[in-house]
C-alpha cells in the first residue's frame, strides 16, 4: 500500500513557474513508474511527464517547459513547470505504479492571461 500527496499548486501568470511535488508515503524508489497526469475543465485527463526504467517522456505541449525527477531526499516525484501558459491550467495528479497504480488527489493549476 502506498498514498501519495500532492503539493505546490497555485495563481501564477503567464510565463511565471511552479514546481509540484508528490510525496510518497513509501520509498519513491520502489515504484516501477512515476508521472503526471492533469485534466482541464471539460477534456480528458491527459498524460504530462513520466519516468519509466529512468527514462523521462513528455507530451509534446510541454516539452522544453516542464521536468520530471525523482527526489531520493524528498521521497517525492517533481514537476518543475516552467514559461507556463493559460492552457497549462488543470487539476494535476501525480501517480506511481508498482503492481496497481496509485493517485494522488490533485493539485489545482492556474495560469493567467
């Protein structure tokens, strides 16, 4: 069993940054998969930032802006978010796998114009 809670959202402006971090109630290490999701009013969830086998993917509107890492001192996945833009503006969840997949219960995300 594990939870994981997120923390970091917030306002900002266009072009500002944010960094979001997911803690693990278990070592971060023991998870196979890390990442970030987010969902915007009216879409559907759509996936942001992994980690697979240390291999780190983006979608392609976010690349060049956003960084995932895993934080051994903070037990923690990361999400530097950096240029933000209004479209970034969603409800962001973190999840990590190992056997099921696990989630956090989100962190509010908004960008003005």
């Amino acid at each position: 069993q594990a939870e994981l809670v997120e923390s970091g959202g917030g306002l900002v402006q266009t072009g500002g940054s944010l960094r979001l971090s997911c803690a693990a109630s278990r070592s971060i290490s023991s998870f196979n998969i890390v990442g970030w999701y987010r969902q915007a009013p009216g879409k559907q969830r759509e996936l942001v930032a992994s980690i697979i086998s240390g291999n780190t993917n983006y979608a392609d509107s976010v690349k060049g802006r956003f960084t995932v890492s895993r934080s051994n001192a903070e037990n923690a996945v990361l999400l530097q978010m950096n240029s933000l833009k209004p479209e970034d503006t969603a409800v962001y969840y973190c999840y990590a796998i190992m056997v099921r997949t696990y989630w956090g219960q989100g962190t509010q995300v908004t960008v003005s114009s």
